[in-house]
C-alpha cells in the first residue's frame, strides 16, 4: 500500500543528535579524543577569558567547529556556519542541541582568531600527541617527513611589482590583469593582499602559484603525526622545517628520517648526522640521456647496506616490505606494486598475492598493523 506525502510537523522532538549519529561512525572515536582534550587545556581556557562581562562562545565548541572545517575541507566560516544550522552531525560533533542558535559568522572568526592567538593549536596538538605517548601508540626512535603546498588566499592577479611600477588596475572590482611577458620573481613583486605569499612552482612543468608550505613529522609505527609547522614557500623550507621538528622532539638517541628524493641534499645529510639521526632518504641519481651520471645521492653505503633503509616508507622498494608511502594524497604512488589499491581514507594497505589460496607473511616493519597514512 502506498504510503501518504502527508507532513507530520510534531510541536516536541524527543530524539537527540546523539541518537542521530550512528555509533560505527569515524567521528564518534575523534570526538572522544578531542574532549579528553580539551579538558586538559581547560585550565588554559580559564586563564584566556575575563571573570567578568558577557560570555562569549565557549573555547571547546570554536575548537570542534574548526576541526569539522579542516576535516570536511569546508572553504570558509560563513558556509561552516551555514551547514552547522541544519548538519546534525556537525551539531552534534561541535556540542550544539537541536534547537541551540548558530553563531553568527563575524562573532565566530573574531572568538576563534583571539582563541588561536593564544598559541592554543600547537597546545592542542602537543596534547593529543601526549595522549598517544601515554598508550604506547608511538614510535620513538622512527619518524618521516613530507611537505606539502598550501594554496594562498590571494589571485595571481594580486603579485604586482613592489616598486609600483606597472600599469594600474582596470576598473571594477575583480578587473582583469594581462601578465603575458612580464618576467615576475619573488625579489621583484609580492601580493598586494597576501604579502607573506610567495610564488612557488612545484617541478618542472608544473604552474606557479602563490602559496605556503606544509610541513608534517611522522611516527612510522601508526602513522600518527607528531608534528607540524607551516612556512614561507621556498627551495630550502622543506629540510629545514625537518631540522626544526627533529630538534623539537628532542631525541633521547639515535632516531631514523624518513624522506623522498626532494630532501637528498649534502648539507641536509650532513646536518641529520650530526644530530645522530639517520637519513633514510630516497636517493636521488639524477643521469643524463648516455647513462652518465649527473647528480650523485649524498645517501651511501653507512646508509643504505642497513636492512632497515630499504622498509623505510620513503624508500622506493618500500611497498615490498608491507609499507608504502604515497607522495600524494589524492592519488596512489607511482607504480604501484600489483594488486595494490588505495585506501579511501588514505591508507595503504599490504598489496594481494597473486596466489590467493596462499596467504603472504607479512615482514616486520616497524608497524603494528601493517598500514601506513598516505601522506
């Protein structure tokens, strides 16, 4: 019998977002993470915030929300707010009751800046780096590192001379700009509305743009990151944002870098070993079309003849130890080993034999399940 498009408006609702979310969701674990966190900087909170005068929006709930804009790559607050008024998911994951009001945008960003002002993000990560530490989640003697560019919120019509010296702007609020020709260098020109953004061109054929650094440090036991740092775009940012969250962790011993070709740099290596950390970086011997060799790896055999350095994720033969560090999020790694696809999450999981009635045994590589986080 079909069934009647009637509207049953009822005047009370006794059902929770708590009940809405189901209980095998991915954010139900990270919200119990976040809390057992942010009851630790609770003190913090306490001594940001004046005794007197108006409550503002409470610190946990900014937090959340801004984890559910990094989370859902959400491009701005006024559509964070717009889908936190009717997403009971993101209610619910932020501490909002059904019938609670949305912050207005302007109060939002203006609470959330003066809370971040306060160096409370690196806090909250060093907490829940703690947090991993008291479980015996993370490794400490194997880390890797990667970076990554971080889109500027400015045009590449903004990267005008710093001297003033080129045609002024057409008329109209987003006028066009012809650049054809025009030779632009990070010494010549800067953005007009980001100044701190520099003109980066990833390799060779790729196009410039205007941008930032990312910069994570890893565990290679769970994948778990242990630091992070974002800085200018540059040719050198890459290896020392490694040397400035290698010092940070403040290695009891020796400990091993993981790394790609990018950080294959004398100077890099010879600054990882007087630290007493191995370079466990990919080799990069660049050769010319007659097979010569062009550029040498400063990566040798004090390196390379350990057992270790050929499972270490950045490693080219990594993925035939059981471990597989792709150089993009969004897509698998380069030639990836037979049978092997791509987690949605971004793991990568232990590639099928081509024998199925012969399961493969898996090789010890310093993971405890045998996953790695792609980036």
């Amino acid at each position: 019998m079909r069934g009647s498009d009637v509207r049953n408006d009822s005047l009370f609702s006794y059902v929770s977002c708590e009940a809405r979310v189901p209980a095998g969701h991915p954010l139900r674990p990270i919200r119990a993470v976040v809390d057992e966190v942010l009851e630790v900087l609770s003190p913090d909170f306490e001594g940001m915030y004046s005794k007197v005068g108006r409550p503002s929006i409470p610190p946990e709930k900014l937090l959340r929300a801004s984890l559910l804009q990094a989370f859902y790559s959400i491009r701005s607050e006024r559509q964070l707010m717009e889908q936190m008024d009717y997403n009971l998911l993101f209610r619910w994951f932020a501490g909002l009751s059904m019938d609670a009001a949305v912050w207005d945008v302007t109060v939002f960003t203006t609470n959330r800046d003066r809370l971040l002002a306060g160096d409370v993000a690196t806090k909250f990560l060093s907490a829940v780096v703690a947090q991993a530490r008291a479980r015996d989640l993370l490794s400490d003697e194997h880390f890797s590192v990667d970076g990554t560019l971080l889109d500027a919120w400015a045009s590449m019509k903004s990267f005008r001379p710093k001297d003033g010296g080129d045609e002024p702007p057409g008329p109209g609020r987003n006028a066009g700009r012809d650049f054809r020709g025009e030779k632009r260098s990070n010494r010549t020109h800067a953005s007009t509305t980001d100044p701190e953004a520099k003109l980066y061109r990833k390799a060779d054929g790729q196009p410039s743009r205007l941008a930032y650094m990312g910069h994570v440090l890893m565990e290679n036991r769970n994948g778990l990151v242990v630091g992070a740092m974002v800085t200018q775009a540059t040719g050198t940012a890459e290896r020392e944002a490694a040397l400035g969250m290698i010092e940070a962790l403040k290695p009891r011993g020796s400990i091993t870098l993981g790394a790609d070709k990018a950080y294959d740099v004398q100077a890099f290596v010879k600054d990882l070993r007087a630290r007493t950390v191995k370079p466990h970086v990919a080799r990069n011997d660049q050769r010319r079309p007659d097979g010569t060799l062009r550029r040498g790896s400063a990566i040798d055999g004090r390196t390379t003849r350990h057992p270790g350095y050929a499972i270490t994720p950045a490693h080219p033969l990594a993925h035939r130890g059981g471990v597989r560090l792709d150089q993009d999020c969004r897509r698998p790694a380069q030639n990836p080993p037979q049978g092997h696809r791509p987690h949605r999450l971004g793991l990568c999981p232990q590639p099928r034999a081509s024998n199925q009635k012969q399961r493969p045994q898996m090789k010890k590589t310093g993971t405890q399940t045998g996953f790695s986080a792609a980036c």
